[in-house]
C-alpha cells in the first residue's frame, strides 16, 4: 500500500519543487506515465507483491530507462520522462527489498 501511495506522492512532490507554480499540468503527465504499468496485465499472476518488475515486465526493461532518460532533454517531454524514471526508480526500490 506504502507503494502505491508513493507513486503519486512522489510525482507530486517532484511536480511542486521544480515547477512550482505551474505544476498541475506537469502532475498530470507524470501521473500518466503510471499507465506503464498496464504491462502487468501480461503477467501471471497480475500482481505478486514478491516479484520484481525491472525486467520482468516489458515496458519495466533496463534498456528503456534510456528512452526515458532522453525525454528529459525536452521541455515539452520532460514531465513524461521524471514520471517514467521516478516510477522506474520506486519499482526497483521494490527489488532491493
């Protein structure tokens, strides 16, 4: 449950300190960026709070952090791309635990 909670405190938290005033719309893409996880619905069983995601899931694969990463490197993606990387990063947060 922490979990869940996690994925939109800490889009929200990261929304509020870098784009302060504006930052509902840019919560909003990050919030998004949470569909990555319809990639679970390709597993058996759908939730199974003891695997790990990283590269168990198809869009949870190491070699797409990059492609995230690059939507970093534009303004008008860059919402999308803190939204995929913190989800990455609190997703295998799970797999050191």
């Amino acid at each position: 449950m922490v979990h869940m909670a996690l994925h939109v405190l800490i889009p929200l938290a990261l929304s509020l300190l870098i784009y302060r005033k504006k930052w509902k719309i840019p919560f909003l893409w990050m919030m998004a960026t949470m569909a990555v996880d319809l990639d679970h619905l390709f597993a058996e069983p759908i939730y199974d709070p003891g695997r790990c995601s990283i590269n168990f899931h198809p869009l949870h694969q190491v070699y797409l952090f990059a492609l995230y990463a690059l939507l970093l490197f534009f303004p008008a993606t860059r919402p999308a791309g803190i939204g995929l990387l913190s989800h990455m990063a609190l997703d295998g947060s799970d797999c050191l635990f």
